[in-house]
C-alpha cells in the first residue's frame, strides 16, 4: 500500500497533519509524539522535526497533494492524531473536517468525527457500532461455514478443531495460535456464546501472523498494520474500531471490552504504531482474512514468509509475539 510516501509528499504531509492538529491551545504531546514517529519510523525521515514544522492549512495541504492515494493517507492519519486529543474539543473535530473537504476525502473514522461534532458523542457511538455490526460478517473468519457465531449458543464443534492444533506439528501456525492463548488467558472461540467469536478466530489468527501482541497499543497498531497491508473499508472498519476503543475511549465497539483511553500515549507505544504501519506497508498480500484453517499446520515461519512479513527492528517482549524460534516450537509465551 502507498503508507510509504514518496520523497517529496513526505515534509507537506508532516506539515498538513501538523496543521490539523494545530487548535485547542496547539498540539498535545501525544499527538506530537505520535507524528513524530510517523516521521522517524514510518517514512525515515528523522531529520524532520514536528517543532521546526510549519503547519499547513487545508486549501495549501490540497494542491500539494495531487495523488489522490496520498490525500487518503493523509486523512486516515489526520483522523488517527485527531481521536488522540484529551480531551475532545469541538475546534479538533471541526479542523478534522475542513481538511477532509479540502482533500476531498471520507471516511467511516470521519462520518463518527462528523456526528460528534454536530450531535454528539451518543450518535457517534451509534455509528460505531452500525458500522462494527455492517463489517462483522466481512471480518469473520472465512473457513467457518457460517460468518456469525452465535450469541446464545457455545460452539464446542469449533473448539475441538482449535483444541485439535495441539495435535500439530511444533512451531506450527495452529501450535503457535494455542500458544496465544495461554499467554492471554483468552477462552478459545466457541468455548462461551458470543457473537463475535468467528471474529475472534480471524483476529487471533492475525495477532499470531503479524507478530503482535494483545495490548491495548498492540490494538490499535495490529488494525493499523492490516489497514497498511490493504486499503478497503473492512480494514479501515477495524481500524476505527481499535480507535474508538483503545484510543479515544468514548465507546466499545465489542461489548465485551471497556474503553480504555490514552493507549497511545508513550513514546513505546507511539513507535510501536509507527513501526508497524511499516511493517504492514511491506506484505505483499492481506493474511487477515484468509482461510487460517488451511494454513494451520504450516510452519508459522513459512507462513509469515509467504506474506513477506518481517521481522520488526526492535521486537518487544511486551509488544510482540513469537520472534524466537524456541518460543514458537515449545508453545511458550514471551516472558
């Protein structure tokens, strides 16, 4: 995907996003800090400082911007630093929609930016969970024969298929996917009635693939990682979601999770972000909605390699997942 700027875009992107958080007393430290890993991690481009930037206007950030990919990148990254602002202020999400008009970009992330500006953070929550409910049978795992789990019934036949990975040989996708587990004390999809659980398998999956691990900074770093991989609506949905829960804190699109707020806010967790939309940038094809059934009993290093995942500069015990190889093949969980 375009995350990786060309040379020239780079410095009036910086300056534009800058710009549009340029209100409410200037910008906070987090999203500073969060735009400056852009920078650094993300388009290699440490030599260009937040606080030597001269921010850019709207109209200004529009005729620099004549690739209609880039102002979508912008955007998405606008909205991004946008939900990072505690509190909320209704000068951030009215600059937020003058430089989506500008570009002539949308969004879902800005159809719930736009409705808390004007009605409120009730109505926002409902857009959230309209659109978290619209994607849910598209981010479902698709080698299950029906997309939505049910809510009112376990689903021991999908446990016994998880539980059959055991069975698999060591370092395995499935093996490594038990591993997951244990670490996090999560319940196996199926185990509990839940209308999420095929999401959860596909998303689980996805933890695993990439490398990363279930924090709440690893969230909002795992959607973003998906949304550099592909650029579609069922990607950005999940991207919303993560923000919304993890990031702004004003609604849990999953039930089952309370909001948390600030996850963002460290430089640790700044990079982590950065770096992943990297990461993500480099896969040559999206594994998070693939057949995770069918590549089970492959060696999750063949499997990363098939997507050309690679392995991050700095792997973090806190933040990923399943870099050693012993790790892997043991089914222990990072210390």
């Amino acid at each position: 995907m375009g995350l990786i700027l060309k040379h020239h875009f780079v410095e009036p992107v910086a300056r534009g996003l800058l710009g549009s958080i340029s209100c409410s007393g200037g910008p906070t430290p987090e999203q500073q800090r969060l735009l400056q890993a852009l920078l650094t991690h993300l388009w290699g481009r440490p030599d260009l400082r937040v606080s030597a930037l001269e921010p850019m206007g709207p109209e200004e950030l529009a005729a620099a911007l004549d690739d209609p990919p880039t102002r979508r990148v912008a955007h998405l990254l606008q909205m991004t630093l946008e939900f990072c602002r505690h509190p909320q202020t209704d000068a951030q999400l009215a600059l937020g929609q003058a430089y989506a008009e500008a570009l002539g970009v949308s969004s879902a992330a800005l159809e719930v930016s736009r409705d808390w500006l004007r009605q409120g953070v009730d109505q926002a929550a409902a857009d959230v969970g309209r659109i978290f409910n619209a994607f849910l049978p598209l981010r479902s795992e698709p080698g299950l024969a029906e997309p939505l789990a049910s809510a009112h019934q376990p689903e021991p036949e999908l446990v016994a298929r998880i539980e059959g990975f055991a069975q698999l040989p060591e370092g395995s996708l499935g093996r490594a996917l038990l591993g997951y587990y244990e670490r996090f004390g999560f319940p196996m999809p199926g185990r509990d009635a839940c209308a999420l659980n095929h999401l959860y398998l596909a998303h689980d999956m996805t933890h695993v693939i990439a490398g990363i691990a279930a924090t709440s900074a690893g969230e909002i770093a795992l959607s973003a990682f998906q949304w550099a991989m592909q650029d579609n609506p069922i990607n950005e949905s999940a991207l919303l979601a993560s923000l919304v829960t993890h990031e702004a804190g004003f609604v849990s699109a999953n039930p089952t999770l309370a909001p948390d707020h600030s996850s963002l806010d460290s430089p640790s967790a700044s990079y982590l972000l950065a770096s992943e939309l990297r990461r993500g940038s480099a896969c040559s094809a999206d594994f998070s909605l693939v057949d995770h059934f069918a590549l089970a009993p492959l060696p999750l290093s063949e499997v990363r390699q098939q997507f050309n995942v690679g392995r991050p500069l700095q792997p973090s015990p806190v933040d990923h997942l399943f870099w050693d190889c012993w790790r892997v093949s043991r089914g222990d969980s990072p210390k």
